[in-house]
C-alpha cells in the first residue's frame, strides 16, 4: 500500500516538472510549489507510513501550487495509485477554501482531474496545466448570468462591425440602405439564428456546459458561431476561444469570416501562422490535424488555455483520435454540424453490418451527441433544410436520375458481368459492382457519356446564358483528370473559340495552387472573367471537378449544378454535396452595366440541378419517386466496336477490367423538389407515426372515436419526453405542408383516416363552396371576385384589419389585395364574407 503511495507522489512530482511548476522539496524554500513539512518522502521512509498514507498526514495539503507572487494558487490533493482521487474532493475542497483558492486537482499519479470551484465539477484531463495558463485562466471569472441576461438582437455583430451604423444617412435613408448593408458588409443575424443563441443561453441557465446547433448547409453556422463567441467573451466568460476545423483550406476561410465579423473588437489568428504569439489572440483557428500530430495539444499547451471551445463540422472534426483534442480543454464546447442525425434511410439498425458505411455513420453521430451533452440526441437548436426552405432562405434541388445501360447493371443485385477464359482454358465469370467504378471497372463510353448527358441538360447562368457554375464530384483523382479533359474536348465543340482547355477545372489535392483555385472559382476569377459578357463578372471556368475538396464548408452560392459522377455511401458526404447548392444568390450583383439589367429575366436563383448518375438519392431513400422521363441517343466511342457487355478487355480473375464497348443512356428522369423536401430530410414525421402506431391507448382512442382522449394523451404522455423530444411544432414543420396542423389532423392521417394532409388552397376551396352552398350568389359573374376576396380575408391578418377599420386607401399600398380587387366585390358581399369568415371558418389552420 505504501508503495502505491509513493509511487502516485513519484508520477504527480514528474508531471508537475513536464507542465513548468518548480518543485522544491525543501519546506523552507519559498517556490511555486511548496511541499508542506510532513511530506518530504525518502526511500527509507516508505516501510513506516503505514497501510493507509493519508491518515498519518493529519490535516495537511499535499501539495500547494502558487502563483509568481507567492499567493496559493492551486490545491492538488493527492491519493494512491488503487484509489479514485474524486474520494478526496471534499478534503480537496476543505483545503481550497482555506487558502483561499479557486482551483484544485485531484490525482493519483495516474487520473487527473482539474476543478473550477466557481464553474461546476471536477474535468477530467491528461496532463496538469501549466502555470501561465491556470494564472491567465485565473482572469477569467466566471458569470454564467451575465451570459444569460445578455440582450442578442439582430444588429449584434452589426454592432462589432460598424457601431454607429444607424445614425449614419446612407442607412436611415430607405432607399440607399440595401446598397448601405451591402457596401459595408454588414450582417444581421437572422431570426432562426437568434434562436440558436437563445437556446444555448437556455441551456447554460440549466447549468449545462456542452451545446450542439444542428444546421442545414448555407444558414449561416459560421455568423452563428460568431455572435456566440463575442457573447462568451463580451460577459466575461471567456478570455480565449479556440476554433476547431477539419480541413486546412477551411483554416483561412474562417479566419476571415471571424476577422470580417469581429475584428473591431477581438483578434484572430491561425495557429500555425502565429505559434509565437497566438496566446494575444482570443480568437484561435487551427485544424484538429495540426493539433494531433505528434500529440502537439499536450505538449504545446495547456488544459486551461481556451475557456470555449467550437468545432466545426462537429461529426467529423471530433471523430476518432480527434475527439482526444476536444475533450482535452476545460471549459465550455459547442458543436456545430449540419448532418441530421435522422437520414439513415433504409437502414435497419438492429442488424448493421460493420460493412455499410452507413453503420459507422450512425456510430458517429450517435457520439457526436454524446460528446456535446445531447444523450437524447436532441441537439440543443436544431434548423433543418427543410426549415430553410419553408421560410425562403434555402432552395431545395432539381434532382436528375440518370442511368447507362452500364451501371444499370453494376447496381443491379447480379452487378456487371464478365466472362473470361482463364490460364487453364476455362470460363470464368466475374461480377462489378457499382463500388469498383474508376476503381477496378473502367469505361471511356459511360464517362463520355455522363459528361455529355450533364452538359445538354445543365442549367444555364441566367445573365449570360453560358453553363452555369457547376461541381462535379469524381471516384478519385485520376478520374477526375478523365472527366475534366473530356468536359473541356465537349466545350471546344458547344462553344467554339471560347475555351482553350479551361472550360473544367480538375481541383483534387493533386493539383498545385488546388486551394487557390477553389477561391478563385467562389470570387469568380478562375482562369479569367467575363468570357461571355464583359460587364459580368462570372468565372471563365464554369466546372470544377474534385474528388473530396469541396464537399464540406465551401460557399459558392452561384453554383447551378451539382454532379455525382460517383457512388456516394456516407449519408453526411450525401448531404454536404447537396448543400453546396442550396444558398440563395442574386446574379445581377456580378452585373456591372444597369442598361442590362432590366434584360435578366429571372436575376434570382430559385433552383439548382442535382445529377446523380449512381442512384444515390435511391441509396439513401427507398422509392424516391421521379418524373420528367427523357429518352437519349446512344452514345459510342469511334474507336470502338461492340455494344453492352460484349466489348471489353483487360481483367479476369480479380484484375482491372476496361469496358471498350459502347454505352447507352437507359434513362434520365427530373423531380423537382418542393417545401415537402426529400425523404432524407422527412424522417422524424415517419418515426413518430410508427410510435403512435404501436401505442395502444392511442389506437383505442381513435378507434372508438374518443378524440380528445387520443389528444390529451399524446399532448401528455408522448410530447417532450426524452429520446425523440416529439412537440407539435416539430410535426407540424416535418410534414412539411403550407398551413397549420392540428394534432387530430395529424393522428387522422397516421391512423388512414384521410389520405393526405390538403394544402392551404383546397381548404380555402372547400370553406368558399360552404360559403357559395349557403349564400347562393345569383350572379356567376361574381363568383371569381368573391372567392378572391375570400381567400384573401381568410389569410391576411392585414387586410381584415383594413375592412374592420374601413382604411380603405391602404389598399392602394397592399399587394396581396388590391383596391381594384375590392372594387370587384359588391357591398353585400363584402359583409356576408366577413361575418361568415368569423363565425364559421378557423383561421388559425390557415397559418403557415
């Protein structure tokens, strides 16, 4: 027992050396560590201390830690090795505050825990802090209400980036204030974005100290995460923040949103550019990469160095070894991520296979909540795609299936089959799955072919009519290099003496400036400007074609086309490539010449294509359903003959097998997705009917009618109960329709008593019928006018206040009715519908 003991003291004296602090035995001699007098140990001492050490130290601290000038900084309680050192926490405690003392650790030589006694209970850490980074960190004290309290409105980081800004004329003028917000760069927060910040003030106000934001790509996580940081370091809860990426080219992205945001009032720099300095800094950027290289976040710095730490792309920066790095720092932690935990599509996970990418997937994310606090897997604020789209700040895509004769057979169950005489002169068969694409199956005819089928089929930029901006994502970089030599051969022949090879651009890790080029191509300078239109500044290269680079955290908001010429398994790599086109983008703001403009007929993108050549929206989403059926040539390579499976050469007994037949193009169907979104993104509405479905109250219930029984149950026993967190706001924004649900509506349809939840306007049809049943207007002729103001009087809040306070002349500035339209509507009429609207029609469905 003994020798536990002092081997514990042993490890504890050697890691107090590692982090900085100079151990002096000697009791009398003053240093920032003083070993009180009863505890000088020497070999020969071992034998008489005894089976239990601590009961001979009556009372005494093991080891008191000091700052520079001497003060007690620091309590380290000590234990033996077979001992939990939390057992002396209140001991720990004791001493602390008779030291007074805010920070204690607790250690048996192996487990380390480091404790904020104005913070909360003891961290766990790996290695002990070092004494510029306990002192440093000993400045921040703590104030969890000021954060609460603070007031976050929309123009908070306005107020970083320009304080004066509303007494300026340029903003109080109307007129010049879009060009004002736009020239200076300003950037309010939006209202889902707000939200965001009050739940994590929520959440810190129930005293938890890890939150997770769930949101879709393009909403804007980085100005979210900037508005959390200056709230952190404005209430004083934190002197430095570190800002964790996965990607190198991500490190100078968020640099300069950071710098751009918050730069009046905090510094940020990247760690390896500043490795000198970058304790000035409260803003720290690095990758997770950096820091795990040769275990550079324990040697390099400290438990307490970084009060706040965020990690970006949260499901992939904290995954595997990494997530060592994330837990390593005390202090608060965000996640940000916008991969919904519910997109495992046909996927049973009661019988995973270890090899469905999609298992280590749902692993991931299910320890992505975990880390961040969210056991229920509920993240703290959740906005969805979906969300995005219903309230007009994100477009869902055009998605295109199109499918070769070829991997029509390389998805099929058989896969593509080959035949082959062997060395001994037999015939043999192998099977290509859909996998083995640019891998082991090659074909120039169904490459020719994609790129063929992408490039009549693309959309086109709306101003100057040239293909739109397009990513196309290829199996590997080889691949890439085929297809981008191929788009460029097509181009010379679409758009003769335009191009000269630089058309595509392969942009994969390969290529030397690839980073730049990627910045280059989202400030619209890749290889040139203005190819076709002067005065519009859009890129000369219109394709990148990349492999991984540009999957996650790169805005490009004018990209038109989006092109998986690859399997995709992973549910998040599906996602991310989806979300490269979901952000809105007005196309006249490259236009510099306003004789033009008036000639764009539709300046805003409100769509964008998804080209997905391997089913993967089919992968992902059982019985995605398609429409808009094209059929197109075939399409053969000159130089070869043979057709289907039957041209080929190479392979055989497990080798590459080059297909040197032609290919034909099978099908190409379109659908463009609505508010309703893609199955992907509709999975919690589908959970919550299969449990409604299985609980038997609730059948019973409905069953026998009892309506308000199924209500008020489900209201009490099913809503905001841990694991899914159900609420009928969620529903209602799940089913994704453009009216307001009530609960019976919903528990009518999961049961099959209506097919179908109907839209806004077939109710605004079914109540206007009612209301011509009962009234039976005698002249027809109306009947368009007095359904027009019927619908609108049942919808628009406005405009019955209008009719109510007879302001008549306001019409004349409301768009959705007006005073021609009322002009339409006799007298009588207009009465009868307002008094029927109020005693017969429930406006609160009609709400979005």
């Amino acid at each position: 027992m003994a020798e536990k003991e002092a081997t514990s003291r042993i490890k504890i004296n050697k890691l107090l050396e590692t982090a900085g602090w100079h151990f002096f035995p000697d009791a009398n001699t003053a240093a920032n560590i003083q070993l009180e007098p009863s505890v000088t140990i020497k070999s020969s001492d071992i034998d008489a201390l005894g089976d239990n050490f601590e009961k001979t130290s009556k009372g005494f601290i093991d080891f008191l830690l000091l700052d520079t000038r001497g003060f007690p900084l620091i309590v380290l309680e000590a234990k033996s090795e077979n001992k939990n050192p939390l057992v002396g926490k209140e001991q720990a405690r004791k001493y602390a505050k008779s030291q007074n003392c805010r920070f204690v650790i607790l250690s048996n030589g192996n487990l380390h825990y480091f404790w904020d006694l104005e913070r909360g209970n003891p961290y766990l850490i790996t290695s002990f802090p070092t004494p510029d980074s306990v002192m440093g960190y000993h400045q921040v004290t703590p104030n969890p209400q000021r954060l609460i309290e603070s007031h976050v409105s929309e123009d908070y980081i306005v107020l970083t980036q320009r304080p004066n800004y509303q007494s300026e004329a340029a903003y109080r003028n109307e007129a010049e204030r879009p060009g004002y917000i736009m020239a200076n760069k300003l950037r309010f927060l939006r209202p889902y974005q707000l939200k965001a910040i009050y739940a994590l003030q929520l959440a810190v106000k129930e005293g938890k100290d890890r939150f997770l934001f769930e949101m879709a790509t393009g909403t804007g996580k980085t100005l979210t995460a900037a508005a959390v940081i200056k709230l952190f370091l404005r209430s004083g809860n934190a002197r430095r923040v570190l800002f964790l990426v996965d990607r190198l080219e991500l490190e100078d992205q968020a640099k300069k949103a950071f710098a751009s945001l918050l730069s009046a009032d905090f510094q940020t720099v990247i760690y390896k550019e500043n490795r000198d300095d970058w304790r000035r800094a409260e803003i720290v950027v690095t990758t997770v990469q950096s820091l795990l290289f040769n275990n550079k976040y324990q040697r390099l710095f400290s438990p307490t160095d970084f009060d706040l730490v965020i990690s970006d792309e949260a499901h992939r920066s904290i995954g595997g070894n990494a997530r060592a790095v994330f837990d390593y720092f005390i202090g608060y932690k965000l996640g940000l991520t916008a991969t919904p935990r519910d997109y495992l599509k046909r996927f049973d996970k009661t019988t995973p296979s270890t090899r469905d990418p999609r298992e280590a997937e749902r692993r991931l994310m299910l320890d992505t909540y975990r880390t961040f606090g969210c056991e229920n897997s509920e993240p703290t604020y959740r906005y969805s795609l979906l969300d995005g789209v219903k309230e007009g700040y994100l477009i869902n895509p055009t998605v295109v299936d199109a499918r070769t004769e070829i991997t029509t057979d390389l998805l099929s169950k058989e896969g593509f089959i080959v035949t082959f005489t062997d060395d001994a002169g037999e015939d043999q068969k192998e099977a290509f799955k859909q996998r083995e694409f640019e891998k082991r199956f090659f074909a120039d005819a169904t490459n020719q072919l994609f790129c063929k089928t992408f490039l009549e089929n693309a959309l086109r930029d709306p101003v100057s009519g040239e293909i739109g901006k397009s990513i196309i994502f290829a199996v590997s970089q080889n691949h890439a290099a085929k297809l981008a030599q191929i788009l460029n051969q097509m181009a010379d022949r679409m758009f003769p003496g335009k191009y000269q090879s630089d058309f595509a651009v392969q942009v994969t890790s390969l290529i030397p400036d690839a980073q730049q080029f990627t910045i280059n191509f989202s400030n619209n300078n890749l290889l040139g400007s203005a190819n076709f239109l002067p005065a519009y500044k859009t890129s000369k290269a219109r394709v990148c074609v990349t492999v991984g680079m540009m999957t996650t955290g790169y805005d490009c908001t004018d990209i038109l086309n989006l092109g998986m010429f690859r399997p995709i398994f992973s549910p998040t790599d599906f996602i991310q490539i989806k979300g490269r086109g979901t952000r809105k983008h007005n196309f006249l703001e490259q236009l510099f010449d306003d004789s033009l403009k008036d000639g764009v007929r539709h300046p805003q993108k409100s769509a964008f294509k998804l080209f997905d050549f391997f089913a993967n929206c089919e992968y992902f989403e059982k019985d995605f359903n398609y429409d808009e059926v094209l059929k197109l040539p075939r399409y053969q390579k000159k130089s070869t003959t043979g057709g289907g499976g039957g041209g080929g050469g190479g392979g055989g007994g497990g080798g590459p097998y080059e297909h040197l037949g032609s290919d034909i193009l099978s099908m190409i169907k379109e659908e463009t997705i609505g508010t309703e979104g893609m199955k992907i993104d509709r999975m919690f509405f589908e959970k919550f009917k299969d449990t409604i479905r299985e609980n038997v109250t609730v059948a019973a219930a409905v069953k026998s009618g009892q309506w308000d029984r199924a209500v008020d149950y489900v209201t009490c026993e099913v809503f905001d109960k841990p694991e899914e967190y159900y609420s009928l706001d969620k529903l209602r924004k799940a089913a994704a329709v453009d009216r307001r649900l009530g609960l019976r509506e919903i528990l009518e349809k999961i049961f099959g008593l209506i097919p179908r939840f109907k839209s806004k306007d077939e109710l605004l049809e079914e109540e206007f019928a009612k209301f011509v049943v009962d009234y039976k207007p005698e002249e027809v002729s109306i009947i368009p006018a007095l359904k027009n103001f019927f619908k609108a009087y049942v919808t628009d809040n406005h405009l019955r206040e209008i009719m109510e306070t007879k302001k008549f002349a306001m019409l004349y500035t409301t768009p959705s009715f007006t005073a021609a339209d009322l002009k339409a509507v006799p007298v009588k009429y207009r009465t009868l519908i307002a008094e029927y609207v109020k005693d017969y029609v429930p406006l609160n469905q009609f709400v979005a």
